[in-house]
C-alpha cells in the first residue's frame, strides 16, 4: 500500500468513526469514503520558492463572508503538464503554519467550487534556490465542503490556476 494509499484510508476512518470528524453524525453513519482522483506520480512536484523580502498581511475571505489574517510569504513556481505555474504561500497569522490554498480547472465541476488545500513539505535546495515538495494527491477540501458549521478560507484570486489538478479528493457528495 503507498503511503497515499495509507493515507486515504487513514482519512476515510476519521471522518466515518471520530467525533471531531467535520462530518454530522448522520453523515458519518453512511459514509462510504471520499472520492478520490487516482494516485499520479505526475502530480507530486517540486516548486521553487520565491520568498518575499518581508512577510505581507493579507486578508482572505471565508466561506461565512467574515475575514482571517494571513500572511503572503512567497511565490511558488513549478510547471503542470510543461506549463509554468505560481500559486502564493501563506502563513496563519500565528505563524504556526503554511497554507496553500488553490482552485483550479476542475473547480466547481470535479471538485469542490470554493478551491481546496494542499501541504508543502521541505523539499531541499537546488543548489541556489529553495524547494518545496507540493504532492497534489493529497489536496483536500475544506471542512466547509462537508458541513456548512465549519468556516473556511476561499483561495484568493492569485491562487487560480487554469490548469486542470485531476489529483486528491474529488467534490463530497452527502447523498452517496
């Protein structure tokens, strides 16, 4: 099993069996799984980082229409498909951790409309330049895409790709 794989399942078991789970309890006592676009390789890339010369605050809106602090700490640049790409990293105000939220061309269609997230790993230097790793097999949706009790930040303008990421979870559907 990859650890994708692992992961997922590990996934699947939290949202069906813990309390914390974003799902209601009459969604957990049907849930089946999420949907998942099948593990590609081609979607795990290495992005160079661009950082900024100094942390800028910004403000992105949730999902409830209020508004949380981040702050834009670099670009990330990579190609998709031989395309170069650029999504904006964020931070949380706190400074506790990374963000990257983004949509993307399945947007709205496969996937869930308001944009989903990924992680960044550490992925080294290029000898010059910093990398980090972005697996797009693990971008998930927002908690807000299975229960409109969580609020969630919506992915800036900066962070629309046009390219189609067939990668991680597919749109929730409650009914299935």
């Amino acid at each position: 099993m990859s650890h994708i794989s692992e992961f997922r399942a590990a996934k699947d078991e939290f949202f069906r069996d813990d309390e914390q789970s974003p799902l209601s309890q009459e969604q957990q006592a049907d849930f089946q799984g999420l949907n998942y676009y099948p593990e590609d390789a081609a979607y795990d890339v290495l992005a160079s980082v661009e950082p900024l010369d100094a942390p800028e605050p910004v403000t992105l809106i949730t999902s409830r229409g209020t508004v949380q602090q981040f702050y834009r700490i670099g670009h990330l640049h990579f190609k998709m498909d031989g395309t170069p790409q650029q999504l904006t990293l964020f931070q949380d105000a706190g400074g506790q951790y990374l963000f990257l939220p983004f949509t993307d061309a399945t947007s709205g269609t496969e996937t869930y409309g308001a944009g989903r997230y990924v992680e960044v790993e550490d992925g080294g230097t290029d000898g010059e330049r910093q990398m980090v790793r972005i697996d797009f097999n693990q971008a998930y949706n927002p908690y807000c895409a299975y229960n409109e009790n969580w609020v969630c930040p919506i992915p800036p303008a900066e962070n629309r790709l046009t390219v189609s990421i067939r990668a991680g979870e597919k749109t929730f559907h409650a009914e299935e």
